[in-house]
C-alpha cells in the first residue's frame, strides 16, 4: 500500500509551505478554503522560488523511501484504500500517513472523545471510564493522543484486554509522539490500532495543523463526545468539523463554576445530546449507525501483576500516602511507578489532601 506521486507531491508542498498556511488559518472555516485549494493556487500562496524548485524537482521514490524508514505506509486519495468517511470532507487530506494497522481507519462506529489538555479529575476520570467503556464494546476511540482528555481516552481504551482499535490522530509526524511524554500511549495506541497524519515524516507541528488534524478526526467518527472544554477551546473545532459533516455531537456536563464546562455547556444549550457515561454514547451511536450495542460492564476485567494487584488493594485498603504505602526509598519508588500504571489504567486516582483512593 503506497501513495500515488501525485499526492505526494501535494502533502510535500503542504508541508513546505507550512509557516505560510499559518497566516491563512485564523478562523475556524480555513481549512475548507485553504486545504481544498489546487496546487497551483497552492504554490502563488506559497510566493517562492525555493517552493517552486522544490516542486517541480519532487523525487517521489525518495519520500517514500523516507516513509517506509519511518515505519509509515502511505495511503492516498486515489486509492480504494483510502477511508471513506474522510471523502466527506470538503478538503479530504491527500496522504494518509499511518504507523500501525491502516485496516483500523475504516470502521464506520468510531466516536471521537476530545476536550481540553489541562483537564480537572473530574473530567480525566469521565474519558478513561468512555474510552474504558466504548472499548470494552466493540467501538473504536478516536482522538489526538494530546495530554488531558484526549490522552486520558485513549488510555481507558487501552484497558479492555479484547477491545477495539483505537485511533491516533496527530497534527505532526505519525511516528513522533507529542507530546513527548506521550511516548508509552503513543506507542499502544500504534500497537493495538494505528495512529495518523497527513504531515509527511520530518514535517513541522505548524499552530494550523492542530485545527485541521481536528477535521480528520471528526471526519473518522461517527460521533464526537466534548467532555471538558472552555469556551474558546480548540477541541470545539472538533465538534464544528462534525457538525459540518452532519456526525452527532455530544457533550458532557460539569460544574457551573468552572470554566472547563462553559464550551461543553455551550453544546448542551445548543441541543447537543448529554453524556454521562459510556451507555449514553451507545444509544447515540445506535442512532447513527442503525447497529445496537451490548451495554459494557462497568468495569471490565483487567489482569494485574502480582505486585500491582497487591499495591491496588492496599489503597482499597485505605493505605492512601506514600508513607502508609513504602517502608524504604526503594519500596517508594517502585510504589509510585505501579501507582502511575494503576492511575493510566483508571484504577486509582489522588483524591483529598493527595492520598490515592480507588477509582470509581
């Protein structure tokens, strides 16, 4: 599976005029306008004689070349490959770029959990239990592997032992986590379903990309749940994207004080149907593939180590500090890296005054 040199040649002109689409994206309607351009307009925007050098001496066999050193296989708009759903889109991206199992783009029930990277417990707490739960049913979590919500999806995804595909959609280079703390997610994520772009490798997070990675992702959902966002916040995008495609747009409510609720609030008072917990996404999904979805247990079954196991029910236990927890500094330190793998797996989570306490 390869990319046309046609659209290679496109994705590679994009990518070199990427500091100059940063001028063109300041609303929210700029990437139907600017990404559906042809190349010509494409290269006038550009106004470069290295851009149009670059053009017209693309060497096809070493961009692909490059992609395969990468660990990418390219898909491209020209192909029966390429997923169908993204051909709703007015500016569909012209090469796909994807680390891991293609085959997970094409299902046609994925829901896109998204919402704001500095996300409050609360809301890190409700995307790992959707994604945990959508998983554990069959239905595939798609989102941007960005820290916060997003992340916190995915790795309740992660969770179900048997569950679906996920989907990483990243505004950079597939096969470079971002951020870079994401490494181990991104990596699972590749390992279980697959993670994409449409920035060739070696091609620059430019602001923009992020407001058009949106529009795939929204593009590859059937659904797309916010659950926290402020009013301006860029996941918003995401639900606008959908919107525009005529996919169902859900929100999760929060506090009335917190300005983490005010967007997804917003949505609420638009009509948008309201999330709260995994079940509600079912019926919505249901409602637009025509499909009926097994409701997922509450918590499914996760195979513990033997010492996560021991450390999981010495919490339950009410043993919530590090002190109550380790003895020595080297207890301490294995202590606080088991519970990091209990709270990514949604198991625990620090509650009053720090102590850890058994997720819900």
């Amino acid at each position: 599976m390869t990319a046309c040199d046609d659209c290679l040649r496109r994705t590679d002109l994009i990518a070199a005029i990427a500091g100059r689409l940063q001028v063109e994206f300041k609303q929210r309607t700029a990437p139907s306008r600017v990404l559906a351009l042809p190349d010509a307009d494409l290269l006038a925007l550009g106004a470069s004689a290295a851009v149009g050098r670059r053009y017209a001496r693309f060497d096809a066999p070493a961009v692909r070349a490059a992609a395969s050193a990468a660990g990418l296989a390219t898909v491209c708009l020209c192909r029966d490959e390429y997923p169908q759903r993204l051909r709703d889109l007015a500016d569909p991206p012209a090469v796909l770029h994807v680390l891991g199992d293609a085959a997970a783009l094409h299902s046609d029930e994925g829901v896109a959990i998204v919402g704001a990277r500095r996300a409050s417990q609360y809301g890190l707490e409700v995307a790992r239990a959707l994604g945990r739960g959508l998983a554990a049913a069959g239905v595939p979590v798609v989102s941007g592997l960005a820290m916060g919500i997003d992340s916190a999806a995915h790795a309740g995804a992660l969770v179900a032992p048997d569950g679906a595909t996920p989907v990483g959609v990243l505004a950079g280079s597939a096969n470079i986590p971002y951020p870079m703390g994401g490494r181990r997610l991104h990596a699972a994520v590749a390992a279980r379903g697959a993670v994409v772009s449409e920035m060739p490798p070696g091609g620059s997070a430019h602001r923009w990309c992020f407001v058009a990675r949106n529009r795939i992702i929204a593009a590859l959902s059937a659904a797309t749940v916010v659950v926290q966002a402020a009013e301006r916040s860029g996941s918003l995008t995401t639900a606008d994207f959908a919107a525009e495609l005529g996919r169902a747009v859900a929100g999760v409510p929060g506090p009335v004080t917190s300005r983490l609720s005010a967007g997804t609030h917003g949505l609420l008072q638009a009509g948008a149907p309201l999330v709260r917990h995994a079940a509600d996404v079912l019926e919505i999904l249901a409602g637009e593939t025509g499909r009926s979805y097994a409701e997922p247990e509450a918590t499914p079954n996760v195979v513990l180590s033997p010492a996560l196991a021991g450390l999981l029910g010495a919490v339950e236990d009410g043993r919530g500090t590090l002190g109550e927890l380790a003895t020595t500094p080297q207890d301490a330190r294995a202590v606080l890296a088991g519970l990091g793998e209990l709270e990514r797996l949604g198991l625990v989570r620090r509650g009053f005054a720090g102590r850890w306490e058994r997720a819900a």
